[in-house]
C-alpha cells in the first residue's frame, strides 16, 4: 500500500511540476509577444504619423491662400513660373488650360477675353503657341519676381508674355499677351 500511495504522489507531483512547467513557458512566451506586439505597434504608428504628416504638407502646398500677389513669396512664385514655362516648352495646351483662371484675357487678333476652358481648348496649340511667345517664355528670368498689383510676368523682354497672380486665393495665370 505504501508503494501505490508513493507512486500516486509521485504521479501528482509530475503532473503538477508538468503543469507549472507549461504556464512558465506561456508566461514567458507572452512576456517575449507583448514586446514585439507592442514593438511593432509603435512602428506602425510612427508610419501613420509621416504619412498623415506628409498629406497635410501636400494639402497645405496645395490649398495655401494668397490674400494678394504681394503675400506670395518668391519661391512660390518661382514653383508657379516654373510650372507655366514646363508646360509652354511642351506646347501643352491642356496643362496651360488647368493654370489659367478665367475668363483671361489673351491678346491674340479678334480674341481678346476668352470665357472658357474649352474656348481656350478650341483656340489651338498653334494658335496660342506663337513663335514669339515660346521664345520669350523660354528666356524669361524667373529668379527674381517681384510682386505688384498685376501680379508677376514671365517675358523675356519681348511684347510676348504670359502674367500670373493671386485669382481667388491661389496663383493662376490672368493674361497672356503677343
């Protein structure tokens, strides 16, 4: 009988240590997960962070209100001109169309106001991409804008010019002249 209960104490005993032994594994399993979870939470929150940081600098680009042309600052002014001399370079119609506020005055014979973005369209590419205008365009010295009530021009000298200026808060371009 001795035997039976020293073999039955012996048996609780190895379940018992068996069963601690477990719960020691998993408590240190949960100790190890906890942080690498909370590792990787951090992380991922630290992603979040730069791209909701990078959208709201994009919106802010994007969205920035001028009161006038003399509250644009000469690297904006630049951005824009750059924009517009990219897109003349190209003879690209339909990006010059997406710049411009109107109605805008274009100086072309029998034009003068144009209404429309698709009156604008309907002029033509050769029409509105004159020899002179491409050529004062891609001369014009936009490293020092100064601002004034008409806004900014991008001319290198000649009568052919393109202005630009605070339109409803943002920088567009108001008049192109031959």
């Amino acid at each position: 009988m001795r035997k039976k209960m020293k073999r039955a104490v012996i048996m609780i005993l190895g379940i018992v240590l068996m069963g601690c032994g477990k719960s020691q594994q998993s408590s240190q399993a949960t100790q190890e997960d906890i942080p690498q979870s909370m590792e990787q939470e951090i992380q991922q929150d630290i992603a979040v962070d730069k791209v909701e940081t990078k959208a709201v600098e994009k919106n802010e680009q994007i969205t920035r209100e001028y009161e006038d042309n003399f509250a644009v600052d000469s690297k904006a002014a630049k951005e824009f001109a750059e924009k517009v001399k990219d897109v003349v370079a190209k003879k690209d119609l339909e990006a010059l169309a997406e710049l411009t506020a109107f109605p805008v005055y274009v100086g072309l014979p029998d034009v003068n106001v144009v209404e429309k973005k698709e009156d604008f369209l309907n002029l033509g590419a050769e029409t509105v991409f004159t020899e002179e205008l491409l050529t004062s365009v891609e001369m014009a010295d936009i490293e020092n804008f100064q601002p004034s009530m008409a806004g900014f021009s991008i001319s290198g000298g000649g009568t052919a010019n393109i202005n630009f200026g605070v339109v409803n808060g943002v920088l567009q371009i108001n008049g192109i002249n031959y």
